[in-house]
C-alpha cells in the first residue's frame, strides 16, 4: 500500500497506482480507471452529510459521482444552485452542473449513499433497494433492523454475510441497505475495539461533548449555544447505548447477537464546530496496565486488504502522550478526518480505565464512514453495473479477507 494512504497523512479520494490497478474500478489494470468506475448517486446531497460526501468524491479512484437527489425545492435546480454550500473547499467541478433529481427510485447510478433527514429515509431507503439499488446510509432508521449490517469496516466487516438474508427477507434482488452508526458512536466504538480483543469489556461509561456541526444546518439556535452547554441531545444517549451492542457483537448466520456489555451515556451538546470528544471509563475483563492499554490502542491495525480502500488507514486509532490532547482544533483532521484520536489514557477509581477519545463527526461519524463502507462492499462484490452504460460488463470484484 502506498504511504499517502497510511497514517495520519493519507489523502481521502487521491490517486493509488497500487490499489487503483487492482480495486473493483478498474480490475483488469488497463488504466482506463474513468471507464471502469462505479456511479454513485447521494440522496440528500443538499444537507451537510451530502456535501462532505459529494467533496470526498471528487478525484475518488473508484467511485464517480453521477446523481444527486434531494427535497422538491431542490428538484430540478444545479446542484450549484441547490447547495448552500458550508465547506471551506469550493464545490467540485464534477457536481457544480448535476441537476438535482428528486427521490425516485430512477437515479443513473449503480448505487446510493443516503444522507437524508430521517423523517423521510426510512421509506425512501427501502424503495431504492427494493427498485435494486444497494444503499448506504448514514440515516438512523435502519441501524438497529434485525438484518441490516451496522458497518464499521474495521471492527466488523464480517457482518455484511447478513446481506444475502436481508435480500431474501425482504424480497430485494441486487438491492440492500448497509448502514454506518452513529456520529458519536463510530469514534467510541473504533476505540473500544482493541480493547475488547485484547482484554475483553465489561462496562462503558462516556460522557459526550459534541459538536454543533452534528446538528446539521440550521442547527442549534446561536442564542442556545454561544457560551454554552446544552445537556440534552434527543435520542443520541439511546443510540449509544443500542449501537456498540451491535458493532461489537457477531453475526451467527441467523441473526445479530449483542457484545452483552453495560453501557452508559451522558450526551452534551457544546459550541464546537467539528470533532465530538468524548471521556470514557470502562472495566475490563482481563487485568491489564496502563501500559498495556495505550499499546493495544496504539499498535492496533488493519490487515492489508482492508487498508488497500482507498478511504482506510493503517493504524485508525492514534494515541497521544501530551496531558492537555486530544482537543478539536488541533487533533479532529487526524488520519484526514477517520481516525480516532485517544489521550488522557489513565487508571479509573471507580471502573478500570478512562481516557479521552475524539474523532469528526462529518467525516469518520457520517461521510467517511459511508465511503469507506461503499468501497468495502465493492471490493467484496455487492455492486454490480446497473443497465444504463452501453458495453459495460460487471467487474471482477477483488475479494477482501474477512
């Protein structure tokens, strides 16, 4: 794998000659990437989910952007138009001039990312899958279905072996829904990970301080959160009492089975742009130093496959030694947005450990995550080219170890 997609430096949707020439976009090493790559569409481009997914996709080695959907007041503008446009990078070239669609099963593209409000995904999520369309979600509605994967690549990818029985389920053909968890939840989880295969968990328990950011536009009221912390984010301890179960559990072939952990949230919401912190005591199961925690946290990585996605990074979970770290403004961009940044890494008086955690809402907590699901599901094979792109065959999908 190249170094420009290990670490902290790696470069969401740049070039890799390594990875390129043998991903799912471009399989018989050709060159003729442009060609070969899987369209993406995103339902609810217009929210700030679906920009920072629309930016992550600019330049992307094997996706490329070729639908945008969004509400009627949307429908039928320039995505340029329709955006209120809230990233600091202009709008890419690519999407400037795509006419928003509305949320018909109809997009040209082989599959969607769904960044919609969750007053409307539920039903809409459904009905692209069941038109054939695998979804990717970032909505909440679905998280918590008896067979639909809750997708952290890198704790696990196993999951997605539900997929087949979903389809059978639910009476889908090539359509499905995978979903990524929570904001708050994915950086929690990514930390707790190592640790439970190191020394297996008890109990977690996390008090959150998150950004307004994880709002959306408009958001908090400026009048609520200037100079001020509001102690109530509606129904977000719920899901992060609810998710890790399933992230951390298994899939028996038949059904979810939860990782049995007790698990506690306080859930604040503080005038932070970007980046949720959060300060976590948990019990382990087996005795471990403080010195065995920080290294199976710092030496935790990936396998090979799995970094070879052109969204991944080697090591995701980044220890810092300093006693004032992590802090958003300096640490939330940490492996360009998807890895999760641990300090404060200590003994806890009541439970076992506690440490500090932060990661970015928009990127590891929502558009990232997405991304990097979709391109783990085109290297294990779930896309297929739908009709549409004359003289395109299916690729041969790479399979990535489980």
């Amino acid at each position: 794998m190249s170094a420009a997609f290990d670490g902290a430096n790696q470069s969401n949707g740049a070039g890799n000659s390594a990875a390129e020439s043998s991903s799912p976009a471009n399989p018989d090493g050709s060159g003729n990437s442009a060609r070969r790559k899987f369209r993406a569409g995103i339902l609810g481009a217009t929210g700030l989910v679906g920009q920072r997914l629309v930016s992550l996709l600019a330049n992307h080695p094997w996706f490329d952007l070729t639908a945008v959907a969004a509400s009627e007041r949307s429908s039928g503008k320039r995505y340029a138009e329709a955006a209120n446009w809230h990233l600091d990078a202009p709008i890419p070239d690519r999407a400037r001039d795509l006419i928003v669609k509305g949320l018909e099963p109809t997009l040209d593209c082989d599959f969607v990312f769904s960044a919609l409000d969750s007053s409307v995904a539920g039903p809409a999520e459904e009905e692209f899958a069941r038109a054939g369309y695998p979804v990717v979600s970032n909505s909440k509605n679905h998280r918590m279905a008896a067979d639909v994967p809750l997708l952290i690549p890198e704790v696990n990818a196993a999951h997605l072996d539900a997929i087949p029985l979903q389809q059978k389920n639910r009476g889908y053909d090539t359509g499905f829904i995978v979903t990524n968890p929570n904001c708050s939840t994915a950086g929690l989880v990514l930390v707790l990970k190592p640790l439970a295969d190191a020394f297996g968990l008890e109990k977690v328990f996390v008090v959150t301080l998150q950004a307004i950011s994880g709002a959306g536009y408009p958001g908090v009221a400026s009048m609520d959160i200037q100079g001020n912390v509001i102690p109530f984010i509606g129904g977000e301890e719920e899901k992060m009492e609810s998710e890790p179960q399933k992230l951390l559990g298994r899939w028996d072939g038949a059904r979810f089975v939860d990782a049995g952990l007790g698990l506690s949230a306080h859930c604040n919401r503080v005038p932070v742009v970007e980046g949720h912190l959060e300060c976590v005591s948990l019990s382990l199961k087996k005795i471990a130093s403080l010195n065995e925690v920080r290294e199976a946290l710092s030496t935790f990585k990936i396998d090979a496959a799995l970094a070879a996605l052109p969204s991944a990074i080697r090591h995701p979970v980044v220890v810092l030694d300093e006693e004032n770290r992590p802090q958003p403004r300096r640490d939330v961009n940490a492996g360009n947005g998807m890895a999760a940044v641990v300090g404060r890494v200590r003994e806890c008086p009541i439970l076992d450990v506690k440490l500090t955690l932060l990661s970015h809402n928009l990127v590891r907590g929502a558009a990232g995550a997405a991304l990097l699901n979709a391109e783990l599901l085109a290297a294990r094979g779930f896309f297929n080219r739908r009709v549409g792109i004359a003289g395109e065959a299916s690729p041969v999908a790479e399979q990535v170890s489980r």
